[in-house]
C-alpha cells in the first residue's frame, strides 16, 4: 500500500523490490495504482514503463515482458511529481495517496475496463441483468453467476466466447431493490474458461437492482418513489488526516453523513478512491460522480488546464469505465464550475467529448 509523501520536497521516489516464482512465468502481471499525485512515472528493472497525467485517476503498467522469476530479484521505480505549483485549490496531497497493488493473471484474462454490466428490466417480480466483456488471449467459455447476499446462487448461465467477445442475460425472481434505505446488494462472477472448462480468469462485482428517473414537473423518482435528493460535496482529503486514503475513515464520515440524513455525495471535484464507491454501494448512498475541476480555462497557473488537450478524452473513458457498474453511481459530472460557462466564448470542449 502506498502513503503520500510530505515534508517540503515537491517531488517522491518510491522502490520495492520483489520476488516472482518460476511458476509465474506463465502468468501477465500488472502493476495497479489507486492514485498517484501528481505526475507519476513507472520503472520496473530500469525499464521505463511511461507516465500518467491525472493525479485522481486509476491507472495501471503492464510488466510482464520485462520480469525475473526463481533466485533473481525485481525492482520496480515510481517517480511523482508535484513540483509544478500552484495547482490546485484545495489540499492535493502528494505522491502515493491511494492502494497499489501487484496482480497476476492468467495469459489469457477477462478485461475490466470492456466488462459492462446493465439492468435493463428492473421490477420485484422479476429482474434482467445483462452482461457484456470482452477477453484478451484465448478463452472457449463464460460462466457467470448471480447470487445473494448470502452467497446464495439464484441464477447462472455458460456462453462462448466469440469473436473475443461475451453478451449473456440472466433472470431472477422476488427482486431486492437497492436503495439508500435498503442497500441491497447481489454478487456476480464472472470466469473465462478454456475448452476443459478450467477457470483462466475471473472477475466479481456488488451490483443493486434499482431504476430512476427525472421529470421536470415531479422531480426526482428512484425504484418509482419520488424522492429528495439529500446531498452534500466531499473533497477527496480526510481532513486532518491528509491526502492518503483510508477506508476506515472514510466510512466515519459517511456514518456521519447517515446520521445526518444525507442520502447523496457528490465527489468534489475530481475521481474518489474505488474504496469509497465500495462504501457507497454498501451503504446506501447515491452518487454524482465528477471528473474534471477545470477544462482548458485555468484556476491556477499549473492545474490540470496544461493537461487537458491532450489528455481530457482518454481520462474520461477511463473514468467512466472505472465507475460505471457502480450501483451508487446515478449521476455524471464533466466539470464544475467550469470557466468557459460564464464568458462570451463558450465551451471549448472538442465534439469528441460532447459526443
């Protein structure tokens, strides 16, 4: 796990070495970063694996090609960069702030970030879940199960694989629908098989049956109730705590925001940790989940402004493609109090991302 750096330096190099067995060979392994602020570059064995521009962002290296395994050690490099300054309007933190972990798959493995999943028919009598992957490498088979809360199999169902590709549906009856009142949460997994239907690869996900819908002249309605939404914006930070992320803190301010009657977060102003989407899901809470606190139009001299030509597009695919099975999730945000909304100019969004 990583931990912001502090002190007066604006700039923090991170080392680990790590050992592989011979078995490992056979295996693709990635390194996976919740967040890194701000301008983070990645070496493993003096191997330059590139940079990542977004201090909120997820993100991961692939390092498979560049390994040792048995007697023969790995070491693995992060530079972050803050020194850029100012740039940002609130306590950024800086460095390693969020979870890092080392996974190994198999060669052949399901893709996150292709994996969706929808809810196309929402009712308590019965409900369909839709699921949509892809796969990199060779896999014959799909299985995937839903279950309860209690772990429970209701429904599964096996697809081939075609094209690198996997489309499935499944039924259940005397659905619990999520809400923030009633958090209900089902479990689904997903495992690519080969032709001996041996597992290769799988992937689990929380997801909640729950519908909504605005009307301009009732409002807001969620699972066909009309409802306030109670919401409040929270910085990534934890107060006196700092930057670095921590689950058990975060579900503190949560429980507070419970007590207080909140039933909405809003994530100013950028991308939250994965961790507190979890606790969202888990207890109860819609959110309005943003990407951007600024577009090409600066608030400081040095923020994501300098970035955001280039890399705008690709950061919010990859940020609705990190969030989108989230059942908290109701709403997107592309900015907030963006700039070029209070001039004669007007957007300088490009139509890609209006598309």
């Amino acid at each position: 796990r990583g931990r912001a750096f502090c002190g007066r330096s604006p700039e923090g190099w991170y080392r680990k070495t790590f050992d592989l067995e011979k078995k490992d060979i056979n295996k693709s392994v990635f390194i996976y970063f919740g967040g890194v602020y701000r301008y983070a570059e990645v070496w493993i064995n003096g191997i330059y694996l590139g940079k990542n521009y977004n201090g909120y962002l997820s993100f991961e290296k692939e390092l498979t090609k560049y390994l040792n395994y048995g007697d023969k050690s790995n070491v693995i490099a992060i530079r972050a960069d803050n020194s850029l300054q100012p740039n940002s309007r609130w306590y950024s933190g800086s460095g390693i702030y969020r979870d890092v972990k080392l996974e190994k798959r198999h060669k052949s493995y399901l893709l996150k970030n292709e994996t969706i999943l929808t809810t196309p028919i929402v009712d308590v009598s019965q409900s369909t879940l839709k699921v949509s992957s892809k796969i990199f490498g060779q896999g014959e088979l799909v299985k995937i199960e839903l279950s309860d809360k209690n772990n429970k199999l209701l429904a599964q169902q096996e697809v081939r694989v075609k094209n690198e590709q996997i489309e499935a549906s499944l039924n259940i009856n005397n659905t619990i629908l999520w809400s923030p009142e009633n958090p209900y949460l089902y479990r689904v997994k997903i495992s690519l098989l080969n032709n001996k239907k041996e597992k290769l690869d799988d992937l689990t996900y929380s997801i909640g049956f729950r519908y909504f819908k605005f009307d301009v002249n009732e409002g807001f309605e969620l699972n066909g109730v009309k409802t306030k939404i109670l919401g409040v914006c929270l910085h990534h930070d934890l107060g006196a705590l700092g930057a670095a992320f921590n689950k058990s803190a975060a579900k503190r301010q949560l429980v507070i925001m419970k007590e207080m009657g909140v039933n909405a977060i809003r994530t100013a102003h950028n991308p939250p940790a994965e961790e507190l989407l979890d606790l969202c899901d888990e207890m109860g809470f819609l959110v309005y989940n943003e990407a951007y606190d600024m577009w090409k139009k600066r608030k400081n001299k040095f923020d994501y402004h300098i970035d955001f030509d280039e890399h705008h597009i690709p950061d919010l695919e990859n940020f609705v493609k990190r969030d989108r099975n989230r059942t908290s999730v109701f709403m997107w945000s592309i900015g907030n109090e963006i700039r070029e909304q209070f001039d004669a100019t007007g957007s300088t969004l490009t139509k890609s991302m209006t598309k």
